[in-house]
C-alpha cells in the first residue's frame, strides 16, 4: 500500500477561490513542480488532457483528480491537495469541485495503485470535501488523513 500521507508531504494548499478550473490544475501541478515530482510540461499536459476528454477527472462529487500519464513528465509518485473554499465548476455533473488531487506516478503499477487507495478515501467523497474546507490549515489536513489511514489499516 502506497503512503498517501507521505505521498502529499507538505504538498498542501488551501484557498477561499480560484477563478478556472485551469487555475486550479496549474496550482496543483506547480505543487509536484517545485518538489521535483513532474518536469513544467507535465502540468500542460494535465489541461491538455482535461480539455480532450472532457471532465472524467472530476471522478466522484465534489472532488477532481488532474494527471497525466506517466511518460508526460512525472518523475516519480506524488500527490498534492488543494482546497478550494468556494468551489470551482469543471463542466461536470459532479461540479463544484472543492478538493484538487492532483498526482503523478512514474509506472502504470504505482498509477493503479494509487487510484485503488484513493477509491478507499473517497467512498464518501461529498463529506471529506465539507471536512476538508471547514480545516483552518495543513495541519488539520494530515491529522485527518493520518486517522483516517489509522482506522483503515486496523
């Protein structure tokens, strides 16, 4: 099982709006840029994606998982968050999107895994999105998370 909570690291941002949807894939992807986790064009290829096949990132209600694949600039695995108060509308069914995920694996393996774990996390997506715009920082984001993972792998 992949470390989701190692996997974010300090990769965590929380903002009252963004005015795109677009916006807010750029900030995502900036987050895994600055750490090393993808190259520049990984972000671009994350809103060339969106916009070709349309809003499938936005998987479950309230919450977008922007990536690309694996041969597009990730270097390795990492995830980042972000939080967005006021919501942003992808053009989905499932809009306003308040939780970002952003995340880029190096193998098709790890991508599959990840995505199975953050199933798990997202059973109940319309209540972790509440949760998490009611946290005031990243802190009270990691906390959540590392309880949650407690409780699952007990």
């Amino acid at each position: 099982m992949l470390n989701f909570l190692e996997a974010i690291g300090n990769r965590i941002e929380i903002l009252d709006r963004v005015d795109t949807w677009e916006e807010a894939v750029r900030i995502g992807g900036k987050l895994l840029e600055k750490d090393g986790i993808v190259e520049p064009n990984y972000i671009d290829k994350m809103i060339e994606v969106c916009k070709e096949l349309g809003p499938y990132v936005v998987i479950a209600p309230r919450v977008a998982i922007p990536h690309a694949r694996p041969e597009d600039g990730a270097k390795s695995f990492g995830v980042s968050l972000l939080v967005i108060r006021n919501g942003i509308n992808f053009g989905s069914y499932n809009d306003p999107v308040y939780l970002v995920i952003s995340f880029a694996t190096p193998d098709k393996e790890s991508h599959l895994e990840f995505l199975q774990e953050l199933a798990e996390i997202l059973q109940d997506s319309e209540k972790l999105a509440e949760q998490f715009i009611s946290f005031k920082d990243k802190e009270e984001i990691k906390d959540y998370i590392k309880k949650f993972f407690s409780k699952v792998n007990t």
